[in-house]
C-alpha cells in the first residue's frame, strides 16, 4: 500500500527515520509521499534514498515546504 | 562579596520578599538576611527598604542587580567552560536565540553541525533579542541569533538572512482575504510578547500606515504556539512569522490575509563577541558561514 508520511513540524532525525520503517513496507511499485518543512530533511533523506532502488523526486510547494515522491523500483 | 551573596541578592530582588526567596533558595530567612546585611556593609549601600509586606529594591538596589545579573552570568559560564576544558580547548558552546529562530530554523542546523563536531557541548537558550546583546557583550554567552542587526566595537554581525510576517486568521472565520487596514480595529488582534523584536517591527509597520494602537484589539501571548491554538478555535486574527506558520499553511488550517497589501519583512543575525576567541565558537561561524545558511529551515 501506499504510503504518506506528514513530518511537517518533525525536526531531523525523526522524518528518515520514519520514511525508512515505511518504505521497507512498500511493495514493488509502490510509492512513499513524504512533506516536510526543514530544509536538512530533503538533504537526508536523498542522501539516504539515493543507494537504494527507486526514484525520487523532490517538489518546493511552498516557500520551505518540500513534497518528496519516493518509488520503490524493486 | 561572593557569588551566594550575589545569588541571593538577585532572587530576593526578583521575588521582592526575603521569605520568598529563601524558600526558593532552600536557606533560611536568618540566612539571607545576613548574607544581604553582609553585602550592604561592603558596599556602604541599602539596597532593600523592609517592610513588612516584603523588600522594594532602593535605586542603589537597582544599579546593582544589573551588575549582579552579568556577574553570575559570567562566572557561571566560566565555570561550565573550565568544565569543559581538556588541557587544550574549552569544547563547550553557548548559544542564545531568539524564540522563533530557536524553535523553528536553528534546531536543523544545530543537528548537522553537531554531526560533524560530536566533542562539542552545545548549550542552547532562548531569550528576546535585546537580552541576547546582554548575554552576549556582558555574560559569557559565545552566540546570539537576533532579530534584525547589532554591531559595535566589541560585537561582529554576520547577516542570516530574510523572512516576513503575515496576517493570519483561520479559514471558517474570514469570508474575504483581501481586507483594509481599518478593518483591523474590529477584530481581536493576537500579538506577540511586547518585548519581541518581532512586535516592535509589526507596531511600527501599522503606525507607519497610520494606524493608531490604542484603538486595536491586542491581547498579548508569549507562546507563538498558544496564538495558533486560539487563532484555531476563535475569531481571531496574528500577525505571525512565516517560519512558524508553515506547516498551517500548507494543511491550509490556517489562511493568510492580504491587509492594504501591506508586506513587513525583518532581518536576522548572528551575533558574537570579536575578543573571545575559541576555536570551538570558530568551527560554529564558519560551519554557519559555509554551510549552515543552507540548513536553515
């Protein structure tokens, strides 16, 4: 199933720690939306992201407002 | 005089009583009663006038409890920095923000940084702006984070960055987003504590519009996140920071409101002394310098 995580508001670490527990729920295909407000989240959580196999994309809302789409590929 | 003479003097002068303060301070009236005569025959002073409603500090009583203040603050300091001190380098860091700053765009870059400088004590506190220049030019305190900008011979400046406050009301309360000021006076306007920097900005941008105070509404609350909640569950409007607002914004609990177009913007920075040089408050700026502008949420 897919899943949506609202960490707005969370400071770092909790959003990837958070975004990791849920992605390893994921199904192939399956995708993971994540929303924060702090800037070092988006930086971790591609950092993180990036050696595993999906996609992401990352989209500025708002003024310091990010929407990130994680797909799991495999 | 000692720092315990200095200690009670200051509570007794912030409880105005000295039973009070020695129930505060876990000593005896006897105790602090002594230990105050003790320090105004040292200083040739009277420093309370007693009654039997309690103490109401003399002028003389005044002078000194500013001075007092900076004193503790400073030997306290001292003291959790010699703490600190390995034979080489003191690794602790003292760092006073102003509370919005502090709450919602400092924690993120503290994180990072402390990644990176794990032996490094970080002391974090949040104070008005115009304390913050206190703290720092007179009590030890190594960084400040202040609104708008501050600089003298003693202090450096170095400019953090931009943000705005917005007019707020909840999205069930208001039919129209386009409103004139004068409407303003009809409603009751939620503001911060009189003492924020933020405030000062947000009284000066209405009087410049021709707005007069006394006829708004204000009730006052220290707590940005008390003035969310009411403004949740009333027919309120604030005037509040972006940085605070944004996750209401986007879940859209919370709309903001176009007043005569009016745009109030404000400035922070980061204040320390120049003379104190420690190589741990070094690694922070040029972190802040280089990297931690980027982190800053």
């Amino acid at each position: 199933m897919n899943q949506y995580v609202d960490a707005l508001g969370d400071m770092c670490p909790i959003p990837l720690l958070n975004a990791k527990k849920m992605y390893s729920d994921l199904e192939k295909n399956e995708y993971l939306k994540l929303v924060t407000d702090h800037s070092c989240v988006v930086t971790n959580i591609h950092e993180y992201f990036n050696y595993l196999p999906c996609q992401i994309t990352i989209d500025e809302v708002a003024n310091g407002v990010w929407e990130i789409l994680i797909i799991k590929i495999r | 005089m000692d720092m315990d003479s200095l200690r009670v003097f200051c509570k007794t002068f912030s409880c105005r009583s000295i039973s009070l303060a020695a129930k505060e301070l876990f000593l005896t009236q006897p105790t602090i009663t002594h230990k105050l005569k003790s320090l105004e025959i040292e200083l040739n002073l009277i420093l309370f006038e007693r009654s039997n409603k309690g103490v109401i500090p003399t002028q003389a009583g005044h002078m000194v409890y500013n001075y007092a203040q900076n004193m503790i603050g400073l030997y306290e300091n001292m003291i959790l920095d010699l703490a600190s001190y390995d034979g080489e380098t003191v690794k602790r860091l003292t760092i006073s923000s102003c509370s919005t700053f502090g709450q919602y765009a400092l924690p993120c870059s503290l994180f990072e940084f402390k990644k990176r400088a794990a032996h490094i004590e970080l002391q974090l506190e949040h104070a008005f702006s115009t304390d913050i220049i206190i703290q720092v030019k007179e009590q030890g305190v190594d960084i400040g984070f202040i609104e708008g900008t501050y600089s003298d011979k003693e202090i450096e400046c170095l400019s953090i960055g931009k943000s705005q406050l917005l007019f707020v009301a909840s999205p069930e309360f208001l039919l129209c987003k386009t409103l004139k000021l004068d409407h303003l006076y009809d409603f009751n306007l939620l503001l911060m504590h009189h003492k924020s920097t933020l405030r000062r900005i947000i009284e000066n941008a209405l009087k410049n519009k021709g707005m007069d105070l006394k006829k708004l509404n204000i009730i006052e609350s220290p707590s940005l996140e008390s003035i969310k909640s009411a403004l949740l569950s009333s027919q309120c409007i604030s005037i509040l920071p972006y940085m605070s607002i944004k996750k209401e914004l986007y879940t859209k609990s919370l709309v903001s409101l176009n007043f005569n177009d009016l745009v109030m913007e404000y400035s922070f920075s980061l204040i320390h002394k120049k003379q104190i040089v420690k190589p741990c408050k070094t690694e922070f700026i040029d972190y802040i310098k280089t990297e931690g502008l980027k982190k800053l949420c």
